[in-house]
C-alpha cells in the first residue's frame, strides 16, 4: 500500500502537481462556433481550479479544421487562437492549479453540417460509418494529421498551458485507428496491432519533437470499447509500453465509444471506481514507469484516495462530481463535506445536454455554467424579508440563493420533513443519492440562520400578517387521478407506495409506463412482486436520459416485467377489470390486478398562487407548481429567481 494519497503532491515529467485529483476533459460547449475561447469558458474552468483540483484538463481541442466534432468545441488549429487559449491558461493557473489541454481530431465523429468537410475514416465499416458526405484517410492525409498535432501541441506550449492530453479514446481518430472494430484498412496502418499502432506513436514522436522534453504528455485510451470485435484491455497492455517508449508520460485509462456512451458517462447504477482495475492492469504492465490515470464515476474523494492508496491509480478523474461541486477537493481537504453538493450520476444537465448541443450545466448545481453570470458571494443590493412556501428542489434552492444574497428567509413546508418529492424519488434503486441532496440542503440552510418551518400549511393571510416583501411559491404539484381510475379497487399512486404508505399486494399493475412508472417497476420488481406497465405511448421510459434507461430496461427484464405498450384505456370495470385497446383496435380485458398504482403526472398545485393573486400580495412562482418537469428544471428556476431578487 502506498502512503501518497489523493492530496498528495506528484510529478509527471518535470512537472510538479500539488495533489491526484483530476478534472477531465468534458465538453461544455460554451466556446464560439469559431471555436474561440469565451469569458464564459473562462469562469467555468477558473472556479474549478479555485476549488483545489491539481489537475485542470481542457476539454477536447480541434487540430485541423476537417477534424471538427462539435459545433461549440475549442479549436486550436491556427495561431490566432493562441491569445485566447492562453487567458484560459493563466485563470487556472492563478489558482495553483496546473493547466493541461486535449487534443482531439473526431474522425468518424466529424458531422459535416458542423465542419464543413466530409467525415473523414479510419476505414469504411458500414455499421460505424456514414456512407453519405464521408471519405477514407489517404497516407498523405495522415500525415497531414500528424502534423496538425505537433503544431497545435507547440501552440498549447506557447499559450503557457502546463501540459497537453491526446485523446486516444472514445472513438474518436486515434481511437480510430487503434481498435480492430473500426480499423479495417489493408495498408501499415490496419491489420496488426503494431500497424495500428503506428499513426498514434506518429503523432506522439510529433508532438514530443514539437514540445520537447521537458514538456508532458498524457495520453487517453480506451481499455474497452465495450462492443465485441472491439479494443479489449487484454489488447492494451500490448499497446501501453509502446506508447510510453515513443514519450507519453501518464496514461488516462477510460473506456467506451460513440456507440457504448454509457461506459463513458456511467449512470448511477454503476459502481464507484469500477475501472480502478483496469488502471492497476496498466500500472503493472508500465512497471510504475509512469504516473496512471483512473477515470470511471468517481464522486466520493475517500473511495478515490483508498484507489490510490492501494496503488491501483496514481491519480484519479473526477468529471461529473466537479461539475456537480467544483469545491470538491478543498471540501475533502478541510474535512467539509457536508457543504459538498454529491452528483447524482443522472447525465440530465452535464452530458445529456451537450448530447443534444445545448450548453452544459448540471441538475444539482444550477450555477454550472453560469458562474459568471451568478457570482457567489455578492450580496443583492437590499435586504427583503423573503418567504419561500415548498421545500422541494425548486424550494431549497431558492431558500439557499436567497440567504446567500443576505436576504432574510424563512422556509415553509406543509410536510414534516424538507425535500418533497426528493423522498420518493429516492427510494427506486440506485437513487438512494437523492437524500444526499436533501443532507446538503439541510447543512446548508441551518449554517445561514434559514427559518425552516415545516408542518405549516400557508395561507395568504398568513404572509400578509408576517409582513413579507416577497414570497417565492414553490408549492410544488400533486398526481393526475384520471376520471377512469376512480371506481378501480385498490387503487393508488407511485408516490405512496414508494413512501410504503400502502403496502402493494403481490400482482401490480402500473398505468403510465414513463419514467416514475418504470422506476416503480424496478424498485416493486427487486421486492418480487409480479408486475405489469401499461402505457399508451410505443416505448416505456421515453422520457428518462437515455444512459439510465439503457441500464434500467435489462433490469425490468430480469424481473419479468410485463409491458403493454401502444395501449389506450376503453373502460374500467368496479370489479377491477380493464378494457384495453393496441394500436391495431385489437380489444381485451385485463383480469384484476391485487394493486393499481396510477403513475401519469403531476398536476400544477396553484391554489395559493391564486389566493396570493386575489391578495395582491407580491411573489413569483417557481418549479412544478407552474409547470411539472425534473430536477434540473426546479433548481435553475430556484436560483434564478432568487438571485434577481
């Protein structure tokens, strides 16, 4: 066992780094569609390297204009961007912490409406190419490519970043070349793994050439893509000394591609540190001859600290969980990690938006993204005495940003205890992370005198006789009861029996298959009850990000459980029994079912919004009490909204 820890200092070539942790590279797409660096990139990367990572890498940086893979990405693929790169530099580097950057060509990534250029191959594969707008690498466009490489690797040099990163993995080129799933070519560069190898060591002698050798390179590769036919770890520790000979001084071991996203950005039910492993298989192999990388839902620092305390890692990646608490690393330090927000592996706000080309931000920290633009510790120009009616996500977040702004709140909630339907929600499997939210608020509140009054039902009255300047309605919404549903025996809601209000006889039936339902499923199928979703859209789940559902499905499999989609509901019966309808008018009747759990929506709860209308009295509305949505929804409206104020 080694006795350095995560908060220990190391050295990767010259290069000293105060402690292991690493920030990734993420793409966040904040920068122009030039791929100009923005103040709003600036602020981002900046309040991570202020919260104590050692490690700050740049997302995925263009090396030639045809190897483009999003639309918002940094480019670094002529010298005019060396002034901006090199702003992004000093702002991290103004917080002690050392400042790498990627670099990335997309290869079969490239989409040519962003580029302008076909998508350029390794190979034509039919399963993982695009036939239309793409083209095959030439030897002399190879070339081309490694010389991209060195040249932006000596522009990174020169804008003073600390490091660089090739991005070997996920997919893209590099990877490209090196895994026998997308390399078919018949020239040096496909066939065996010494061919294959031959354009990535290309461009690291290229580089090497380029920087020096007193300048680091860091390399990331993929030890599983995590598809059949496809780069196995068996594989990669042939190839790791090869590239450590050729001058990579740390290997960033991951795993996944385009087509198997899941193993890069695994959802919540994947265990912490699962490819801790891995990283041991290649420290061994590399005979400790450099420093190792371990990347894999790292949220906790202790688990990340014991991972290197065994010696499995010399440093560990923490993506996800920066996003979530960029102060995550001086929190551990200094031994406050009840002020530390948890991230919740949901993929909603970090890599699920970027995934469809919106801006990156995260479900739990609504100031992801928008540091610049909600600065902490900057108090609103006048003190208001502010009430916050609902302490669910939308509630708390609001309560949170209003006291951090010096305003006086007190926070109501009809209940007994504060979080709303985070309750619920927690209870599926692999949702247990959603009471840590709950925790966090609560430390939080308690810290900045919050008044937290819960089992208070509020009325208009109420506020007006307590003389508040403005209340913030975060009332929340309550479960659709459809009209037909009334007369059905044994009837309930999603919510009570995930609360274990009720207790669900042993064949269940669940209207409304998205994701609350399916949800419902998994948590009512791990307890062995027999169950069956009905739902009248052609899928179940359509509304979950789609890593989650990916594992979730598997799961409802395993348990057996019964899915009647495209099905619309004709007539219930007292008995029990339902008439239902498919696509096709094909009617049946489904036997009585012991339990009918109702899991539709939810329905704005507005009554005080009314009354509070009626009253004249001042107040903004915020989370599902205007319109049901997720997590992510509540928070960012919970902060803004109280920030304005």
């Amino acid at each position: 066992m080694s006795t350095s820890g995560l908060l220990s200092p190391i050295t990767i070539n010259t290069l000293v780094v105060r402690n292991r942790a690493v920030m990734p590279s993420m793409l966040t797409n904040f920068a122009t569609k030039g791929g100009d660096v923005t103040e709003r990139l600036i602020h981002y990367y900046a309040e991570r390297a202020k919260g104590g990572v050692g490690l700050v890498s740049i997302e995925g940086t263009a090396v030639e204009p045809r190897g483009t893979a999003f639309i918002r990405g940094i480019s670094a693929a002529d010298d005019s961007k060396i002034k901006g790169l090199s702003k992004l530099a000093k702002a991290i580097k103004a917080h002690g912490a050392r400042a790498s950057l990627q670099l990335i060509h997309g290869g079969r990534c490239v989409n040519p409406a962003i580029s302008g250029f076909a998508t350029p191959m390794v190979s034509y594969v039919p399963r993982f190419c695009s036939h239309a707008e793409s083209v095959v690498l030439d030897v002399e466009d190879i070339e081309y490519i490694i010389d991209a490489h060195a040249q932006v690797a000596r522009r990174v040099r020169e804008a003073g970043f600390d490091m660089l990163e090739i991005h070997g993995a996920h997919g893209y080129l590099i990877s490209q070349f090196v895994s026998p799933l997308t390399n078919h070519r018949e020239d040096a560069y496909g066939g065996s793994l010494e061919n294959r190898l031959r354009m990535p060591l290309a461009v690291i002698r290229a580089i090497r050439k380029a920087v020096g050798d007193d300048f680091p390179i860091s390399y990331r590769h993929n030890a599983d893509d995590g598809l059949p036919g496809g780069m196995t770890l068996e594989e990669t520790l042939q190839l790791v000394n090869p590239l450590v000979d050729a001058g990579v001084d740390a290997l960033h071991i991951s795993a996944g591609i385009g087509e198997t996203k899941h193993l890069i950005s695994p959802p919540s039910c994947t265990p912490e540190a699962w490819l801790s492993d891995a990283a041991r298989q290649v420290k061994e192999a590399v005979r400790n001859r450099v420093p190792v990388i371990s990347v894999g839902r790292y949220v906790h620092p202790a688990i990340a600290d014991q991972v290197i305390r065994d010696g499995k890692a010399d440093m560990v990646a923490f993506g996800r969980a920066l996003i979530a608490e960029p102060e995550l690393i001086n929190k551990y330090a200094e031994n406050r990690l009840d002020s530390a927000r948890v991230c919740l592996g949901c993929n909603e706000g970090c890599t699920g938006h970027t995934g469809k080309l919106l801006d990156i931000t995260c479900a739990i920290n609504p100031r992801a993204g928008y540091e610049g633009k909600y600065p902490l510790g900057v108090k609103a120009d006048k003190a208001l005495k502010v009430a916050v009616v609902g302490a669910g996500p939308a509630g708390l977040q609001a309560a949170l940003t209003a006291a951090q702004r010096g305003h006086s709140v007190t926070l109501f909630e009809r209940g007994e205890d504060i979080g709303g339907l985070l309750h619920p929600a927690s209870r599926p499997p692999f949702k247990d992370s959603l009471m840590e939210l709950v925790r966090y608020f609560r430390h939080e509140l308690d810290a900045l005198g919050v008044n937290i009054r819960c089992g208070v039902t509020v009325t208009g009255r109420m506020l007006q006789a307590q003389a508040f300047d403005m209340t913030l309605l975060a009332t929340g919404s309550r479960p659709v009861i459809p009209r037909f549903a009334a007369e059905l025996p044994n009837m309930t809601t999603a919510e009570h029996i995930l609360l274990e209000a009720i207790k669900p006889g042993h064949r269940v039936l669940i209207i409304g298959g998205g994701m609350i339902g399916c949800e419902l499923a998994d948590f009512l199928g791990e307890r062995g009850h027999a169950v069956t979703i009905l739902e009248m859209r052609p899928e179940v789940a359509q509304d979950m990000e789609w890593r989650a559902r990916h594992t979730l499905m598997p799961r409802l499999e395993h348990y057996g459980v019964t899915l009647l989609t495209g099905m619309e509901i004709m007539e219930t019966a007292n008995t029990g029994r339902i008439r239902i309808r498919d696509a096709y008018g094909v009617e049946e009747w489904l036997e009585p079912f012991d339990t009918t759990a109702i899991s539709v929506g939810y329905r704005p709860e507005k009554m005080l919004a009314r009354e509070l209308e009626h009253m004249r009295l001042p107040y903004k509305a915020i989370g599902d009490c205007v319109a049901p949505g997720k997590i992510l929804d509540a928070m960012h409206q919970g902060l803004a909204a109280a920030y304005a104020l």
